[in-house]
C-alpha cells in the first residue's frame, strides 16, 4: 500500500511532500525526490508493469514524480545515484524483461532483495549516513545511494550545534566513524570514531566553513560504506 501528502519536518513552518509504503507489516518513509521546500503531495497511483507515481504542487507549479525513484531495467540503473535523508526508504522499480536481484556491494550484507520479477518493486530504509553502492547481480550494473549527516546549515563561535549520522543505533557487530574538515584545512580528518551513539554535540572556535561526512563499518569483518556526502556548516561571529 502507497499513502501521500505532506509534513512539517522539525516542527517548521516549510511543509514538504511525504510518501509513505506499508509492506504488509509495518509503514516507511520513502524518499521523495521532489520533497523540498512547500510541497504538497495530492495522489498516488501505480500503472503497469509496477511503476508508481505522485502528484502534487510547490508554491508555483504542478510536479509529478516516480515512487520508486530507481527503475531497474535489463542494462543498468536510471538513475545512477541518488540520495535521501536519514532513516528514509529508498525505492527501486524492475522495469525491464527479465527479474533483477538488488544487493548491498559494500560487503556489509545490508539488504538483498532476492529475485524480483519485471513489474515488482524493493524498498530498503538507510538509517545512516554513507554512500552505500548496490549492484544488480543479474546484468552486473551498480549504483549508488548517498545518505549525508544531518546538521544546521549555519551557527556561531562557541555555540554548539547538533551533528546526527544515523537515525538509529547501530545492529550489533556494526559501528559509525565520523570526520570533520575544519575552517582552513583542506582534509577531512577523524572526529568520531568507532560510535555506537547517533549524534554528537560539536562547539566551533572559530568562524569560518565545517563540514562534517560519516560511514557505516562493520567491526566483525572490516567492511563499510563509503563516506557520505559533507554536510557543511557555515559559522559566524555572534
């Protein structure tokens, strides 16, 4: 089941458009692609072979987007990337001839969708940041999914502001490192490592750009997600 509409993140005032997929069990939040700034979601519908779409309006003008953003045909990924926010559900649509199997090419074992006959879909919720690459075992085609940190988009010296790299505690056997690249370094730059925890507080001492990446490792065997994409955060004098 396919349900949408809007949401006021954060307790903001700026709704933005919201999808929501129930596979039987529980419901996720699925990534919306056109889920920025003032957008309403007003239907959802699914046409064959098994591709769904939502429309809706911004401030300005109508949109109309694929549910399950990914289509997977019989060469490869469309798109190559794409990205959500943390603890989202990402959507992939098989919409070639032949089945496809999705699977998690980090070596972690996150997900792996098992055989999916044109016209069916797979959903996976990313709880953490990284950029995690997914490769179709029927046709070799890889793709990515970036997932960044969650932080404010500006502060002041000697405030602290809030770093989130997961939406949740890590499964067991797993851990979270975390970098930083300070204002006037050009490297990134370990800050968190091996975490357990979810966010962290950090206090700027100077003003100037931080930006802040994270990935997801497992302890057991030594692999992990690549970095995320940088969330930067512009700091001022107060």
């Amino acid at each position: 089941m396919w349900a949408c509409g809007y949401h006021y993140p954060n307790g903001t005032s700026d709704y933005q458009g919201l999808i929501e997929h129930y596979d039987g069990e529980q419901w996720s939040r699925v990534s919306s692609a056109q889920g920025g700034t003032y957008t309403y979601l007003a239907g959802i519908t699914a046409w064959p072979p098994g591709a769904g779409w939502a429309v809706g309006n911004t401030l300005t003008t109508t949109i109309a987007e694929s549910v399950c953003e990914i289509q997977v045909n019989d060469v490869g990924f469309i798109p190559r990337t794409a990205g959500a926010i943390l603890g989202d559900t990402v959507g992939w649509s098989v919409t070639g001839s032949v089945a496809q199997r999705l699977v998690d090419a980090s070596g972690m074992t996150l997900f792996d969708s098992q055989s999916r006959a044109p016209g069916s879909s797979f959903q996976f919720s990313f709880n953490s940041a990284g950029t995690y690459p997914v490769s179709d075992t029927a046709n070799g085609a890889t793709s990515t999914i970036a997932i960044p940190v969650e932080a404010p988009a500006s502060g002041n010296v000697d405030t602290p502001f809030l770093v989130t790299w997961s939406a949740a505690s890590p499964a067991d056997g797993f851990l979270f490192d975390v970098q930083i690249r300070r204002p006037g370094d050009r490297r990134f730059r370990s800050w968190r490592v091996g975490q357990t925890g979810t966010a962290a507080s950090f206090v700027p001492t100077v003003a100037g750009n931080y930006a802040f990446r994270a990935r997801l490792r497992n302890s057991v065997n030594g692999t992990f997600s690549n970095w995320s994409p940088p969330a930067v955060v512009i700091v001022g004098n107060p």
